[in-house]
C-alpha cells in the first residue's frame, strides 16, 4: 500500500510540473523512440481518477505500514498506530477543496474537485475499516486484548471472571489462574506476546541469513570429496 500511494502522488507531482505537455512533445519528436512512452496514452479517465484518490486517500494506511517496517511491534504500539493513522485522516479531511479543484483542472478529470475529495475520503475510510477487519479487531478481543494497558490488572480481571472465556487461550490461562498458577508468570508471557515483532520481517530477516550462509554449499560437489 504504502508504494502504491507514493507512486500516485509522484505522477501526480510530474503532472503539475508539466508531464502531459513533455509527453506531446516527445510524442511528437519523430528522432525520439516512443518505446516507454506508450503506457501514457492508455490512462484513461478512469485510471487518472484512480490515481488522483490514490495519492491522498492511502496516506492513514501508509502511515501505519511505515511504523511498522521501522518497528513491527505492532501489539505495544498499537495506540500510537491508531492516534497516527487517525492524525493521517484529518489532515486529508481537512484538504481544501481548492487543491482538488485544481486537480481535476491539471488531470483533466470529468470530476468536480468536492466530488474527487469525496471519493477519496470514501476509499480512505474503506482502507480503514480493512484494516480494522483484518488486525485492529482482533486486537481487542482475546487474547490480544489481554496485552494492552495494564497487564497485571489485566490478567487479575481474567483471574475474577465470573464466568469461563469461550476463547480456547484465554480459557486455557483463566482455568490455569484458577487452577492456583502464579499471576506473575503470565504477566511475563503476556509481557513478552506484546513486545514480540508482529510480522513477518523477523523471518525473513532470518531468511536472508540462512541463504547467506548455504550460498557457498552449491559449490561442493562428490567430486570435490
């Protein structure tokens, strides 16, 4: 995501500075090869106004793609994810009509520029509410919940349930608690799901350092033996 947007705002940028006029006058350079230019001439309207909402509209999701590939701990800051996020949607929000009015003057867009915010503001809370589907959700459920806030308050609440948690983990820990187990040891365990890396950077990190090592074995062969 966070590459798409970025490559959006980038034609856009190209488009204020001038790109459709430099096309026609490459275009028509016949001492010019038109071997990459041909790509222009088959945006259409509707692949310039999906560029156009492209460029604002992923900004709150780029935000938290960005965090996340500086840090993927994603479960100990997860409230500073959503504060960016949130912070990322209402400077989108708060766009001047003017900028997306010029806009769709520079594009050439059968749009007008309220009707492009409105588009983009409509894709942008789409974005969001995926990625609420997919991960903020959960996080507030069990047992992810039981790794935000207060941890120790957290597992003593889980201890005084009234009642036994119909997810599998969470019953696992509330039976175990009332089995007599010490607190302090899932407070450690939950301590440590928290601030564990919450994507797959980890393993491929770990990835690239086993190909680094078995790159040299292809070298050896029986006749080396």
């Amino acid at each position: 995501m966070g590459g798409v947007g970025k490559c959006c705002r980038k034609w856009l940028l190209s488009m204020f500075l001038g790109l459709t006029q430099l096309f026609k006058d490459t275009w028509d350079d016949r001492t010019t090869s038109r071997y990459y230019a041909s790509g222009f001439n088959r945006l259409g309207h509707e692949q310039r106004l999906w560029l156009c909402i492209g460029a604002v509209a992923w900004l709150p999701v780029e935000s938290m793609v960005l965090a996340l590939l500086e840090d993927d701990r994603l479960l100990s800051r997860f409230d500073a994810l959503l504060e960016d996020m949130k912070a990322e949607s209402h400077y989108v929000a708060a766009l001047p009509t003017a900028l997306f009015d010029h806009i769709v003057n520079v594009v050439g867009l059968d749009v007008s520029g309220a009707e492009l915010h409105s588009e983009a503001l409509l894709s942008m809370h789409i974005g969001f509410g995926y990625c609420h589907m997919e991960s903020f959700w959960e996080i507030g459920q069990f047992p992810w919940k039981l790794t935000q806030g207060n941890i120790e308050q957290n597992v003593a609440d889980l201890h005084d349930h009234a009642y036994e948690p119909t997810e599998k983990i969470a019953s696992d820990m509330w039976l175990a608690l009332r089995a007599g187990l010490p607190h302090a040891l899932f407070v450690r365990t939950l301590k440590l799901v928290r601030d564990s890396a919450q994507t797959t950077l980890l393993t491929e990190k770990g990835h690239g350092q086993g190909r680094r090592i078995v790159q040299p074995h292809d070298l050896l062969s029986l006749t080396h033996i």
